[in-house]
C-alpha cells in the first residue's frame, strides 16, 4: 500500500542514516547523490549503448556528473536540460578547444554547465542516441520513481514530440544498490518514464523492461500552471495544436468557465478584429501592418504603453500567423505593428508589467522554423514609432522605424 512518496522518503531516510548521502545534503527532495557515485559512472564506459552514441542527454543532477565526465572525454555531443525547463529544453556543453581534464571536469559541473554551453532549442535538430536520468528509486523491471516534479518524465516526453528520440533509444539511470527496490506497478502512470538499464557502484542490471516508454506528451495532465512554468511546453503545445492534435489542457474547463474575464475579452476582441483582415494575414512581406484592440482606445494617451521588441521572423511567417500565436500564449497585445520586410514586429502593452510578462510566455516561440527574438524594445515610444501607433486599424504603410 506504499504511495510514491513513502518510497521516496524511505529511500532518502536510510541514505541519511547509513552514512552513503554525499553533498549536497540533505538529500531529502533531491536526487540523491550518494557515496561511489562516480564508481558507478564509470561503468557507463562498458556499455555498448555508451560506446556506439554520438549524441547523449544526461540529466543536471550531481549524481550523474560522472556520466557527464565520461562523454565529454569520449568527445560526444553532451546535452543537458535547463535547470527545471525555464530557459528551454537543453544547453550544449562546448568544452573551450584543446580542453584539459581538468577543464573537461569543470564542464561536467552544475558551474561548468553555466559557463562552456549553448542552448539548443526546438530548432535545433537534436537527435539523442541515449539517455540518462537520475532516480530517487528504480526496480530491476525497469521501473523507476523520481522525486516527484515529472521534469524528467517531462523532458523525454517533449523529446519524443520534438522526434529527438525514437522508441528504441535506450534509457539509463545511476543509483546507490539501496535505491534498487521493488516498486508496485500499480503507482507507475502512463507519463512515467522506465530505464533499460540500472548502473551502481557494484553492478550493472538489464531491466528488458517492455512497458513502452511516453509516446509524447499527455496534454490532459499538464496544467495551465505547468504550461506557465515551462515556456518551451507552450511552443511544443502551438506546433502540435497547428498539426492537428488535441491539446487541450488538465484544467482548460475551468478557463472556459471564465470567458467574460478581461483577459478573455481582450483576446476575443482581437480575434474579432482579425477577421475581417484576412486579407492583411497574407500581406505582401513589403508592408507594414498596424492592428489595435478596439477595447483600447485610448491607448496613446497614458503614456504607460511598453513595446515588446519580436525579431528573427521568417519571410514566410504571415501576421495571421503571429497573432494567432499571441492568442494561443495568451500574449494579446493592445496593438501589433507588423513590419515584415525587416523581419520584426512591435506589440504594444498597457504597461510594463504586462509587457515582461508577454515576453517571458513568447520565450522559446518558433514559427516558420525559426525561434523568435522577443524582447523588451529598445526604444519606448520615439517618434517614428508613435505616428505609426496612431494610424487607423488595417493601414498600410512603408516608413521606417529605428529601433
């Protein structure tokens, strides 16, 4: 009758009590480092898995450094994950050229990983050959319990939809031999992610585990919270929502139930005023197209609006595109100045506030192929930006705006 989190705090007891915890400490709410850790990295090199890879994903956590060490030294691509995803999926560890074993070792670090790498987002084609997690607990089948965020059964299943791993790419974990235990299958879930094989300081053990790994991600158990907290999960989400899938979220009903709130409003009203501009959507890329919210009228006369900055766009990228993607990550602007021919757009925000928080949920947002530049604009409100904010909607016009 043992729940996930009395294995959890059973195994984290007894690495306490028996003197195997090793730092950081406690290791309560962790994944455990323990005592031979680096022992049981090692091992790593053994393995035919290992040896045949050329691209691995190998979780932050301190037991794993080890594992970290060893594909470096074996001169593979190493991603890592972003500390709980909040600046995206993964950073490239770059070793500086001519690296020595000693620098390799820093880079192997949670200090290393921060200053020898570059990230890699949705576009950036990952195709991972293996990959290693860390575990509170794990069953010879296979089975495996982490400490209870889902990051790392997060992390494959936006993998999976990315296409960075196939169903047959292998799955390892590093654990002390006291967090091999028996776990029951019934508190294992469908987003769980199992190992195939188990390494620790004293063994190595080949689940030939078959329950199938995540095929994606569950969008009916992730939360508008979660989608919140991981700005690279509202991307996966619009990609996948544009392909056709159901994406509706664990709580979306309840959103639904609030579609008189002004937020609602706001975004309603400006899917109301893009309609009948469909024929903006398609724009020559030449023009510049200048949209506002009729909610808002008065916009310029606060002098509170901030500009969010949107750089990188494709020539193929459409303003209907956009605004459909502003809509979906709830970043509605009070108006939107499309500027096509210099890739760039600048969306208006009633303040500050709402403006950071626009660009925190556009962060990681690809469209066309190309992941977007979105940033606080440099230069609030100067001249050439004003006349153009006060042109009627739909207007096009050809001036140039400095940025």
């Amino acid at each position: 009758g043992a729940s996930k989190q009395d294995v959890r705090e059973k195994v984290w007891d007894y690495l306490e009590a028996s003197g195997l915890a090793a730092f950081p400490r406690p290791v309560h709410r962790r994944i455990p480092n323990f005592q031979g850790s680096h022992q049981a990295c090692c091992s790593i090199k053994e393995l035919d898995v290992f040896n045949r890879a050329r691209e691995i994903k190998v979780d932050p956590d301190k037991p794993l450094e080890g594992v970290r060490l060893a594909a470096l030294q074996a001169r593979k691509t190493l991603l890592v994950p972003t500390p709980r995803l909040r600046t995206g999926l993964f950073n490239k560890i770059v070793p500086p050229s001519g690296a020595t074993k000693e620098i390799l070792r820093i880079c192997a670090t949670s200090q290393g990983v921060k200053e020898y790498s570059v990230p890699v987002g949705l576009d950036g084609k990952a195709r991972v050959d293996l990959v290693v997690v860390g575990s509170v607990a794990v069953s010879e089948k296979g089975w495996r319990i982490g400490k209870g965020e889902g990051y790392a059964d997060m992390e494959y299943a936006m993998m999976v939809s990315m296409g960075a791993v196939q169903e047959d790419t292998p799955v390892i974990t590093i654990v002390h031999d006291c967090q091999v235990v028996d776990i029951a299958e019934e508190l294992l879930d469908d987003h769980d992610l199992t190992v195939d094989y188990i390494l620790t300081p004293t063994r190595t053990v080949k689940t030939n585990c078959k329950r199938p790994k995540p095929q994606g991600i569950i969008w009916h158990k992730v939360s508008y919270e979660m989608l919140e907290k991981i700005p690279i999960l509202k991307s996966l989400r619009y990609r996948e929502k544009q392909t056709g899938k159901d994406v509706t979220l664990q709580d979306e009903h309840s959103d639904l139930a609030n579609t008189n709130t002004p937020a609602a409003l706001n975004e309603k009203a400006m899917a109301e005023n893009t309609r009948p501009q469909a024929a903006m959507g398609s724009a020559q890329v030449g023009q510049h197209y200048v949209e506002s919210d009729s909610l808002s009228p008065r916009l310029g006369g606060s002098g509170m609006i901030t500009t969010v900055y949107v750089g990188n766009i494709p020539p193929s990228v459409r303003v209907s595109e956009l605004k459909c993607a502003l809509r979906e990550f709830r970043a509605t602007p009070l108006r939107l100045n499309w500027q096509g021919a210099q890739y760039r757009a600048f969306l208006d925000y009633k303040d500050k506030a709402t403006a950071e928080s626009a660009v925190s949920s556009l962060k990681g947002l690809s469209l066309g192929g190309n992941t977007l530049r979105v940033e606080l604009a440099k230069n609030q409100r100067n001249k050439g930006q004003a006349w153009i904010k006060n042109l009627p909607l739909g207007s096009c016009v050809q001036p140039h705006v400095a940025r």
